[in-house]
C-alpha cells in the first residue's frame, strides 16, 4: 500500500464512517474500482482509532458527563441536555447523563449479539457489489422517508428505553455491507420522533462503544495475522487522515441538518448505488 491509497482510504473512512453513506461500502468499491489490493487488518485497525479518537474529541464534555453521571461523580460543568423535570444547580441533573448512559448501553448489546452470531458469515457472503448497491439505494430512500415525514419534535430528554432499543436493533442491519450504521441509526432516530440534532448526536454517541469494539475484535485478528508489509508510515498516515475527516465529517453534518436536511445525503447514496451497479456488476 502507498502513502497515497493510505490517504485515500483513510479520508474515505472517517467521512463515510460518520455520515450516512456506508463507510464499508466505500472501502469496498473504491479499491476494486481501482484495483487497489485488500488493505487489511492492520490498516483497518488503525483507521478505526481514528474515528474514535475524531468522535471522542468532538463530544468529549457530553462524553465526560455521561461518564461522570453513570458512576454518580458530581457534575462541575454542565451541557446543553436539557431536563424535562426538576434541575439541580447549573440547570442539569446527573440523573439525566445517567439514564442516557444506560440507554446507549442499551442500544449497542442487539448489534453486538447479532455480530456475534453472524458477523462472519455476512462478512463472507455479502460483501458483493450488488448486495452493496441495493443497501445503498433502497436505504436513503428510507432515510429520505424518515427525514420528510419523520415527527422531528423531541430532543435526548424524550428519548426512552423502547426509542433506544429499537434503535438498536435497527442498527444490527448495518452489519449488512452498503447500509451505514449512521444512516439507518439517524432513521431510526427521525422515526422515534427525535429532532435532527438529537438524531445526528445519539448517533454518534452510540458509534463510540461499536467502533471500539469493532477495533478491539480487529485487534485479535491483527495480532494473529500480523500486520503484512503495511509500513509505519502507512499507518501513520491512514489514522490521521482518518481522525481528521472523522472530526471534520461530524462537524459538517451537524451544521447541514441543522440548516437544511438529509436529502443531500439521500441523493449522493442513490447516485453511488447507480454507479455500483454500473461499474463493478
């Protein structure tokens, strides 16, 4: 792998893992439309601590709280969570960054179970273009769906366990190649009721325990495979690209969806799902 695939592929994993275009069926076609080999394990590893590190930078303060409020730590500064009830002093209850801890653990164990149980078996028998293209396609016009006719009226403080568990189990069809954890997270999100910003934010809240976990079980694969003849500076280059169009891609579509929607979104995976099917079937 050269410094310029590294790049490449890194940009292209930290914009698509966060905005709802499927990152893994960006990495999947561009290197078989350029005919660039696997990139591995190892690469892969190291792309997804950058995402990790882009969305943990991004939300650190509501990441603190929500840590801070599930083992009961008191709470110096507060952010914008609203409460729906009684606050306490600064105008946010720990309670709150509390039960939204609970309801994002909630959220990932259905992925979790069903990566589990079938994580290999998709992995090697649905990473086909036309598999890929169809998820692309038939997704954002759910997405677009969801965003038109969606009620966009609550914010995190309405969110309950039934909003956080079907999410969840929504989220376990992104296991699919082409879908987009993101996108279909997001949809779900706008068919809960909750606003775009919300949407977007519980989204990417719930990526931090998944892309974790996915790095850590690529990390068992990387230690028995080795890391190949991916170079240093390979790597090196691969996380920071990553990182930064991870961070980059978080700031962008939360200033998008705030002033315009997800239909942007919507074309561009009609119009990569198109070209799938021209291209690579």
């Amino acid at each position: 792998m050269t410094i310029l695939q590294s790049i490449t592929l890194g940009i292209i994993q930290g914009l698509t893992e966060f905005l709802p275009v499927s990152s893994s069926g960006h990495l999947i076609f561009i290197p078989k439309l350029f005919g660039w080999a696997d990139q591995g394990i190892g690469f892969d590893v190291v792309m997804h601590l950058g995402t990790l590190l882009a969305v943990v930078v991004y939300f650190r303060e509501k990441l603190w709280m929500i840590f801070c409020g599930f083992l009961g730590i008191k709470i110096k500064k507060f952010s914008d969570f609203p409460s729906a009830s009684a606050r306490d002093e600064g105008g946010f209850r720990i309670s709150d960054f509390r039960r939204l801890a609970w309801l994002l653990i909630l959220s990932i164990i259905p992925a979790g179970i069903i990566g589990l149980l079938f994580g290999d078996a998709i992995e090697q028998n649905l990473r086909i273009p036309e598999v890929i293209a169809i998820g692309f396609i038939f997704w954002g016009l759910v997405l677009w769906f969801a965003d038109t006719y969606g009620k966009k009226e609550n914010g995190l403080e309405k969110l309950n366990w039934k909003n956080a568990l079907f999410i969840g189990c929504v989220q376990a069809i992104a296991l699919i190649p082409g879908t987009s954890r993101s996108g279909i997270t997001m949809t779900a999100g706008l068919f809960s009721k909750l606003d775009k910003k919300s949407t977007a934010e519980f989204s990417f809240l719930m990526s931090v325990p998944i892309i974790f976990l996915a790095g850590m079980t690529n990390v068992f694969e990387m230690f028995k495979n080795g890391l190949g003849d991916l170079s240093l500076s390979v790597l090196a280059t691969g996380f920071i690209a990553s990182m930064l169009s991870g961070f980059f891609a978080i700031w962008g579509l939360m200033k998008i969806i705030q002033k315009w929607s997800f239909r942007p979104f919507v074309v561009y995976r009609i119009v990569v799902g198109l070209a799938i099917l021209f291209f690579l079937i």
